[in-house]
C-alpha cells in the first residue's frame, strides 16, 4: 500500500472539521446536532482516506 500526500482541499476539509468539533467540544459552538467526538472523527477520516486514495 503506497501512501500520498493528500490535496490540499481535503487536508484543508480536515483541518475545517478537526477545528469545528474543537470548538463543539469546548462549548463555544454550542448546540450541534451532533457530538464533538464524532465531527474530529470524522475530520480525520478525512484526512485517512485523502492519504489512502491516490489523487484525492
């Protein structure tokens, strides 16, 4: 499995979500339908996949 250097989109996606959910779980973004933990999670998912796939 080679890994890549993911675009700078998607790292920049990632960086959005990881923040998003810092400030969720700080409580200065109160109210988010969704928790804190599952949003970061999911930024860096992102970021897994960008490396993962080639291209993206």
């Amino acid at each position: 499995m080679n890994l890549s250097a993911p675009k700078q989109v998607v790292f920049l996606l990632s960086l959005v979500l990881a923040i998003v959910g810092l400030l969720a779980g700080l409580a200065i973004i109160p109210g988010l339908p969704v928790p804190a933990l599952y949003i970061v999670t999911a930024g860096y998912a992102v970021l897994a996949l960008g490396c993962l796939i080639k291209g993206a």
